[in-house]
C-alpha cells in the first residue's frame, strides 16, 4: 500500500510541474502576425503573357507600421508585363503614412547578366527607385479611385523617382525567351520588394484594407488588375493567458517538494 500511496503522490507532482511548464511555454509561443493578403492573375493582351501577382500587408511584422510585400510570379517578354505599382484603398480614417524602408533581396539584369542582392531601392546608383503617394481626395489619386500606393514608374503619381527607364527597378519573375531590347537591358526586382510605411494610428484595423489594383507598366491604360476582396485575412492572436507570478510558481514548487517528503516519511512508518 505504502508504495502505491508513493506512486500517486509522484504522479500528481509530476503532473503540477507538467502543466505549470505547458503553461509557460504556451505564452512563449504567441507570434502570429495580422496580415491581409491579396492575389491576382490574368493575360496581357499586348504580349499573350500570363499575369500572377500578389501583395501581403502585415502590421505586426515591424510594430506600429505597415509592411507591404509585392510580388510577381511570371516571366516577362514587355514593359507591359512589369509589375511597376500597387495601390490600395482603407475603409477608415485617412492614414498619414510615410515610406522609410524599401528593399529587395535581388535586383537582376539580363544584358550583360548581372545580379545585385541586398539593394536599398530608396538609394540606388540612380537614386530612389520607388515612392509613396496618398491623397485624401473622394476621387482618389490622379487617374484611379485608390488613395494609395506605392511605385516605381511615375504614372503622374509618383515623384522624384530616378533611373533612366520609368520600368526599371519594377518587379518581374524572370525573362520569357523572346524578351524585347528594353527588358534585357533593364535592371529589375527578382520576384519581390518589401515596404515598411510608418505613421500607423493606434486604431488601424487591417482587415479595412481593400480594391487593391495592381498595376503593370508605364501607363494607366497598360494592364491593371483590381482586387476588392483579400484571399486570406490572418487576425492577431488573442491575448496570452496570465502566466502565475514568480510567487505562485515558487509556491507550486514548495507543494511539489513537500509533498515528496511526505511520501518518503509515510513510507517510512508504514513500513
């Protein structure tokens, strides 16, 4: 008998330790990230190419501000094809941000081949490469009904952008065998750039961001596709439960190792 009364104190001291430490390991582990993701695909009439882009907005990834990560997932043969901008509308009060970071893990030119990784596209060679635009006219920015964007061909826009070719420095997914001149020769995104805007309120709620269009080329009238809706909203984690105080724990610790020692002073005297 006196053994097994042993075995049940053990085990219900086991099993306090094992809790108390899946309790705070479960508080550790609390990262997810709100973000909002929208994708798109379609064809470029003036190349037959196939269009897939998409563009993740994250608000906990840099806390207390808005990053934005643009992607293209074809090949391109035209400027047409490039990814040059992204524009979005919020269905809230009008945001006052501010672009402080803009990068790209690689920027790649066919003719001659070259790659470069690691590129600030807010201080390149030809100076900054992509830009911010907002408004808060009912109408939107000059030419769309979105009030914000981000970009790298001006579209009467975007301002102060360097480089040579309104295209360069916009985002493609590699080089379709027949691609034109201009697309050799031009320095571009490979695959994806990441933004971080600044000027969060405290009362954003991401899930108001939506009509994303996503904008190919150096004209309004090249091709654009227009997203109302995201594919995948990620809400934040809930709050983490309340981990027991350093006293609580000490306390749970004490219980355990007294509890032990009854189990070894009663084995002793039924013994």
């Amino acid at each position: 008998m006196s053994q097994l009364y042993s075995k049940k104190i053990a085990g219900y001291a086991v099993c306090c330790l094992s809790a108390l430490a899946a309790v705070t390991v479960s508080q550790m582990s609390q990262a997810d990230a709100a973000s909002m993701t929208f994708s798109v695909t379609g064809t470029n009439s003036a190349s037959n190419n196939a269009l897939a882009s998409s563009v993740v907005f994250d608000d906990l990834l840099n806390p207390g501000k808005l990053t934005v990560t643009l992607t293209n997932m074809k090949n391109v043969s035209v400027p047409s094809d490039v990814l040059t901008s992204v524009f979005w509308d919020y269905a809230g009060s009008p945001l006052n941000l501010s672009l402080i970071s803009a990068t790209a893990a690689t920027v790649t030119k066919n003719s001659p081949s070259t790659t470069t990784n690691n590129v600030n596209l807010l201080n390149t060679p030809n100076g900054k490469e992509w830009a911010f635009a907002s408004t808060t006219n009912s109408a939107g920015l000059s030419g769309i009904t979105q009030d914000y964007g981000l970009g790298t061909a001006g579209l009467g826009i975007f301002q102060g952008l360097g480089g040579q070719q309104q295209f360069n420095y916009g985002i493609i997914d590699g080089y379709n065998a027949n691609a034109n001149p201009a697309i050799k020769g031009g320095s571009f995104v490979d695959n994806s750039a990441t933004f971080v805007l600044s000027g969060l309120p405290t009362n954003f709620d991401i899930s108001k961001i939506g009509s994303v269009r996503f904008q190919y080329g150096t004209n309004l009238s090249e091709p654009s596709i227009i997203k109302a809706q995201g594919n995948y909203y990620s809400p934040p984690p809930p709050p983490p439960k309340k981990v027991p105080e350093p006293g609580t724990t000490a306390a749970l610790g004490l219980f355990v190792v007294g509890a032990l020692k009854v189990v070894r002073k009663k084995s002793l005297v039924v013994a």
